[in-house]
C-alpha cells in the first residue's frame, strides 16, 4: 500500500499572489525596477541577441552546464 506523503504549505504561501502569467511578472520586474529575466534560448531573439546574452551570462555567472541527451 502506498501511502502519499503529505505535502507541506507555507503559511506565507497564502499571502502571495497566484502566479500565472510569468510574462506579465518578466514584464512588470523590467518595467518597475529594471531586471531583466531572459532565456539565451527564447525563441523571440535573433542570433547575434542570443549570443549576447550567453556571453553576458557566461561572464557574470560563469558558463553554462551542458545537458547530455
């Protein structure tokens, strides 16, 4: 028999927002305090802005780890 481990609920979860446009939240971060949230692999950046953003993560944060297959 298995028996499900119950999950456990912050007490503090229930005083946050649901989050269910995580774009809008990209959108509302850049606009009001000036985070950029970006993906080197968005489908919405050309080469040269993909490469950009690798290279500025890479060098802030240290390269990426390579997923095997």
């Amino acid at each position: 028999m298995k028996i499900p481990n119950p999950r456990y609920r912050c007490p503090l979860a229930k005083l946050q927002p649901e989050v269910t446009d995580l774009e809008a939240v990209k959108r509302r971060g850049w606009r009001d305090q000036h985070i950029l949230v970006v993906s080197p692999d968005d489908d919405r950046l050309d080469w040269t802005e993909h490469e950009l953003v690798r290279q500025i993560g890479e060098r802030l944060y240290g390269t990426r780890e390579r997923r095997h297959g």
